[in-house]
C-alpha cells in the first residue's frame, strides 16, 4: 500500500503529510521571486490553494486532484508548437522552436 502523499497547488509535486506544511511557504516565495523576474508579458496572477467541499474518505484524493490541476492552470502554451511550459521555460523553448 503506498503511503499517503498530499500535492503542493503551487509546483505539483508530492509531499508527506507533515513536510506539504514546509514546503508550501518555500515554494510560494521561490514562485514570487522567479515571477518577478519575468517579462512583464509573461507574468501570472499568485496561485491560490484551492478549495474542495467534500466529504468522506475520498477528500484526500479530490485535494490532490484540485491542487495537481491549480499547479497546471499555471503553464502557459507555446505560441508556435502549443506545448505547454513553466514561465521561465518557455522563454527557453521559444529560442529554439520552430
């Protein structure tokens, strides 16, 4: 049985129970500041922790599941391929995409 992991809204990955209240905070400040030194074209609006009102034993898995797809509203498309990229990359591929 595999362990029970929470997802960080902010970047996607998986954490346990205790470390997501740690890592939270850091990645939150890690995003302002790589935010921040963005084009301002590229610039996002802060991720918000979303909210899931459900009940039960299934509420785990609907956290995960609206904290994953708050973690993906943040990539931004490729105006040329439509792949899909963190701020910061996708000034990278767009050098080097055709």
């Amino acid at each position: 049985r595999r362990p029970c992991f929470r997802v960080c809204y902010i970047c996607g990955r998986e954490f346990g129970s205790q470390s997501i209240s740690i890592h939270e905070p850091q990645c939150l400040e890690k995003w302002h500041s790589e935010n921040n030194q963005l084009p301002q074209h590229l610039r996002t609006a802060e991720p918000r922790r979303p909210h899931v009102l459900t009940g039960g034993s299934c509420t785990l898995t609907a956290e995960n599941s609206a904290a994953y797809h708050s973690a993906q509203a943040q990539l931004l498309p490729c105006g040329n391929c439509g792949r899909t990229f963190l701020p910061d990359r996708l000034i990278v591929h767009q050098k080097c995409c055709r």
